[in-house]
C-alpha cells in the first residue's frame, strides 16, 4: 500500500467514527500518563514496652479516755505495686501499588501531533492511590476527565527494566561499560463517544548509553538521562506506527468505507472515495 493510500485510508477509518464529518487533523486525542501496577514488600520491626506503677497508703487514729485512765492508737499501711510489659515483632509485608508514571507521554503526543492527523488535548490526572479505579477508562471518560477528547489513548506499562553491564573487550585492555533501559507498554485507543476500541498494541522504547574505559581504576559515569530519552523518544515512535498500520487495516465497518477526505483539491489533484 502506498504512503497516500495508507494516509487516505487511515483519515477515513477516524472519519467514520467522529461525531461529524470533520477532517481527520482536527480529530482530539486525549494521552494518558502510563499506568502502573507492582507489588511492593516492606520491611518492619515493632517494639513497644510500658510500665505501670501504683502506691496505695492508708492511716487510722482512735482514742480511749476513761476516769482512771487515757490512750491514743494510731495504724497505718502502705502497699506499692508495678507492671512491666515488653514485645517485639518484624518481618515484611506485602501490598499492590498503582498509579500513573509522569514521564514517556511527551514524544508519544509530539509523534501524534506530527503525524498531521490529530490534535492533543490535556487529560486530568489520576490522583487516588492504589485503586483499581486506575484501570476503568470508561469511568474516568463518563467522570469528564478528557475534555473535549473524541479519542482516549490508554497505556500502562507491563515492563521496565534497567540493566548495567561491565564488559570486557577480548585481547585489550579495555572495558565496555553500558546502562541501557527497556520499557514495554499496552496502549489502546478508545471512543469517548460509543467506548469502542479503535486500535490495541504493545510498544517497546528502548535506549542505552556505552562508554570504553581502558583504565580500570578510572570512575564510570554513565548518562542516566540520556537513556531515558532514548526510551521516550523510540516509544513515541512505535506508538505512532502501531495505531497508524491498525487504523488503516480496518475493513468491514460500512461508515468506515463510505467516508471521504474532505480537503480542497487543486486542478490536477484526484478526491478519492472509498466506497
């Protein structure tokens, strides 16, 4: 399929599923924060002593006088009493920790807007903590939490994971150093407007940074930030690609194939219908 072909395609997928007839680079894609889940365990010791003390006196008096003779008796007690108690307790628990991460969207909105086919909107927040909550994209569509949006893309990370090698180079006194990261996502595009799935995928980012070091006593300092752009910037990209070639594999949807591209053409340009 031709570069066109694919464009004329895809405009027309987005186009039949719009609420009007508008051109498909004025359709509004909301692009949530990456959603995460992962079980955290937790360390704990819990000690805890108390003492309680108590002091308890009394005293009497009496007196006798008779025409012979005079006493006084005087008595008295004191009790004391204390109460000590001691506990210990440790060990690690467990628990399912959700939110949304604030960093890996930014490339995926600049791709989306480069592409010609989309505006962006901003999407508000998921502030609650660990709750499923997370997850209900119609929920938070029906909550007004993507105004104005006529597509929600959802992702949430199903993998991230760093890794720091030390290498060293056969026959050479030289060491290869590298930092790299590796971060997969599930994503689908979702209708604000009848909640249908219009594309689903996973996407990987990936990104590394390499320094040679001949010197073994030399410090390494590997570039933290440099990999995390990497990430950001290849996700974008397979994000893009990923819903572009969905987009325009739809078949079967009659709205979808009666669509036109609404644009003006020029004296030797062709409008192409699908029908």
């Amino acid at each position: 399929m031709s570069p066109f072909l694919k464009k004329v395609l895809l405009s027309c997928c987005l186009l039949g599923s719009a609420l009007t007839a508008q051109a498909a680079g004025s359709l509004r894609v909301a692009v949530t924060d990456l959603a995460y889940e992962e079980r955290v365990q937790e360390y704990f010791r819990n000690i805890s002593a108390t003492e309680k003390s108590s002091v308890r006196a009394s005293a009497r008096e009496s007196e006798r006088e008779s025409d012979y003779s005079y006493s006084r008796r005087a008595s008295g007690s004191l009790s004391a009493k204390s109460e000590s108690t001691f506990s210990y307790s440790e060990g690690t628990y467990s628990y399912i920790d959700r939110g949304e991460l604030r960093k890996f969207t930014a490339d995926i909105k600049g791709e989306i807007l480069k592409s010609g086919y989309f505006q962006v909107t901003q999407a508000k927040p998921f502030t609650a903590k660990n709750s499923e909550k997370l997850y209900d994209v119609i929920a938070r569509i029906k909550q007004g939490m993507y105004p104005g949006a006529d597509y929600v893309l959802f992702g949430s990370i199903s993998s991230i994971e760093f890794r720091q090698e030390a290498n060293p180079i056969d026959h050479t006194d030289t060491v290869s150093h590298t930092l790299s990261l590796e971060l997969v996502g599930e994503f689908s595009l979702i209708s604000t407007r009848n909640y249908q799935v219009k594309a689903s995928f996973s996407a990987m980012g990936e990104g590394q940074d390499v320094k040679l070091v001949s010197s073994r006593g030399a410090r390494i300092v590997l570039n933290r930030g440099k990999v995390i752009s990497e990430v950001s910037k290849s996700l974008g990209v397979e994000v893009l690609k990923q819903m572009e070639d969905q987009l325009a594999a739809l078949d079967g949807d009659a709205p979808v194939r009666e669509a036109a591209v609404h644009h003006a053409p020029s004296p030797h340009e062709e409008v192409i219908i699908f029908r």
